[in-house]
C-alpha cells in the first residue's frame, strides 16, 4: 500500500533480499492487474 501511495519513501529505505524480492513481485503483479 506504502508503495502506491508513496512510492518516494521506497527509495530510502534499506530492503533485504527477502523485501526487495516482495516488493518487486508486488509491483510485478500490481502493473500486470492494472496494466
């Protein structure tokens, strides 16, 4: 949710591995659902 609202605060924050890869999936399901 952070991520649609504020994808700025994103950029700051130090991921893990685990995270980042959530994230990048996420944002991978997200554009494809919403083109």
């Amino acid at each position: 949710r952070t991520w649609l609202r504020r994808p700025d605060l994103l950029h700051n924050l130090a991921l893990t591995e685990e995270q980042a890869a959530l994230l990048a999936e996420f944002q991978q399901e997200y554009q494809q659902a919403c083109g």
